[in-house]
C-alpha cells in the first residue's frame, strides 16, 4: 500500500458521490459522529439508494447540513425524510442549514411532498411530522427556529416557529461564501470530529472564507492541529467553482506549510468520464511541491453493495 493511500485512509467524511450536477455522482458526503447518529452533509435524490443503506434502527438522529438549494445538494431531503421513518418512526429527520436560506428551504421542500399525506403502503401514518427544518446563525447558537408546517407548526403560513433545537456538537460554525450569482446563499461547514477540525467549503467560487478558518483554527488550538479540508474545485473556469489556478496553489500550499497535519480533500469534479479528475491529478503532480503532494488527494466515491 502506498504512503498516499494510507494518509488517506482514515478521513472522517465519506462520499456518496464526489462530482458535479451533469454528473452521475452528485457531492454528498456523510459521517457518524457516534453509534446513534448519522449526519449527511447534502443530499440529492441520485444518491438516495445509496443513503438508505446507510439507515438503521439503532440510529436515534438522522440530519442532514445543507450548504445551498441546488438539486444536486438538496432535491433528496423529503425522500430521506420518509427513508429515515420507514426504518425507525419515532425519528424525525433534521434539516439543518443557514437562516438566510430557510423560508426558501420550507417552501421548495414541502412543494416536494413534505406536507402532503405519505405514500401508500408507507410506515409513516398520516398527520405525523416528515422532518424538522432548522435555520441557523453561523454559530448555530442563536437563531435557532423551526420553519414552516413540516412537523414544526400547525399554521399553514410560513412563519418561524420557536423549537427547541437539540445542538449538534460537532458543528462549530456555518461559513459564508458565493456560488452562484443568483443564489441565495451559500456556506460551508466548521466542524469538530473525532478531535480532528474538519472544514467543508460545499460550492464555492472563493477559497479565502475557508483559508481564513483555518488560519484561525491554527491560531486557537495550534498549527499541530489535525484538520481537513474538503475544498470544492474546477478545472473548467466554470464561473460557478473555485479554479484551480495560481492563487488557489498557493493558498493550498501555504495552509499545508502553517499546518503540518493539514490533508486537503479535492471534490466536486467537472465531468463523469474522469478526464477531469486526470487532469487535475496531473496538475497537483506537476505544480504541487513534491513535500506537500502525499497531502492532496482527489475525494474517493464509497462502494455500496
């Protein structure tokens, strides 16, 4: 086995898929920060298959982070929701995303059928809650409402509820970024997992919101800090993503020089017939310093059965 592989190994997130929305393998990642919960980290209906398997009775929380409202982040969550029931009714699936996005999330969400009466033959009777959407400050400390009539609220309208929100541990904070120029929002994810600082950026067409982190990550708990970096990149120029240029080598080099236990996760790739991904193994080999290159690595889609 080489030295590349087996830094990579132990990565605390996993990929339901690792490409674009052309794609057949839609960026999905997931985790269990312990026995009884599982959180996913975007869902798209491509990958809902593979999620089900992840399921099981033993689980008493499911969620899912969202990081924008495009379909191949988000057009799987009120499937999931009647996944997550049928394998064990007294969950409740959790949507867990920034504020500025929630009322949107609501709506879009339950025009998907999350308000309506579950399917025939399914384990959720009707009336019970499908899922419990959270918007969030970027601390997920504050703002901590319920919206809409997905199991939240009786009323029909759209306004915020008060409900208790259970704190995910592991989520530190929520990070602003751009996508696209007529999205609402988008964000990233600062989280804590097995003593390791994880740094998710989701679609981003800026590096400097999630280099900024970890500089201030390095700052607090010390450069020795064992952290990744799961960083959004194209090769395309698409306008949408972040490209793989000079600046964004240098900002990964610069990060893998301050943090010496820093690996950095590349994903979200441009095609499905991996030309891409051969391009940009070739680029990190060609315009990577040799010291840094065994800490780069392109996502790695899991295998299901």
């Amino acid at each position: 086995m080489s030295d590349r592989i087996r830094n990579f190994e132990n990565l605390e997130l996993k990929f339901l898929g690792v490409s674009s929305g052309h794609s057949d393998s839609h960026t999905n990642a997931y985790f269990k920060p312990d026995p009884e919960t599982l959180v996913f980290i975007d869902i798209s209906m491509l990958n809902i298959e593979k999620a089900r398997k992840l399921l099981g009775w033993n689980l008493k929380r499911v969620i899912v982070l969202i990081t924008h409202l495009h379909p191949d982040h988000a057009s799987g969550v009120v499937s999931l929701a009647y996944a997550v029931k049928s394998v064990n009714r007294s969950v409740i699936l959790e949507v867990v995303l920034h504020k500025n996005i929630a009322l949107e999330a609501t709506r879009m969400f339950d025009a998907m059928g999350g308000r309506e009466s579950p399917p025939f033959g399914s384990k959720v009777e009707k009336g019970m809650p499908v899922y419990r959407l959270y918007g969030l400050d970027s601390v997920g400390d504050s703002d901590d409402y319920c919206f809409g009539s997905n199991g939240c609220t009786t009323s029909s309208t759209y306004l915020p509820k008060r409900l208790k929100f259970r704190k995910i541990d592991c989520l530190k904070e929520i990070i602003s970024t751009r996508h696209s120029e007529k999205l609402r929002g988008a964000y990233g994810f600062w989280l804590e997992i097995n003593g390791k600082s994880v740094v998710y950026s989701g679609d981003t067409l800026f590096i400097s919101p999630f280099i900024t982190k970890l500089d201030s990550i390095a700052y607090n708990y010390g450069s020795e800090k064992e952290a990744e970096l799961y960083l959004d990149i194209s090769v395309r120029h698409s306008g949408l993503h972040l490209n793989w240029d000079y600046k964004t080598v240098d900002a990964i080099t610069g990060m893998l020089r301050l943090m010496p236990n820093l690996k950095v996760i590349l994903m979200h790739f441009d095609d499905n017939k991996g030309f891409a991904k051969k391009l940009l193994q070739e680029r990190i080999e060609n315009e990577i310093a040799e010291q840094f290159r065994d800490r780069i690595m392109l996502a790695q889609e899991e295998q299901f059965n």
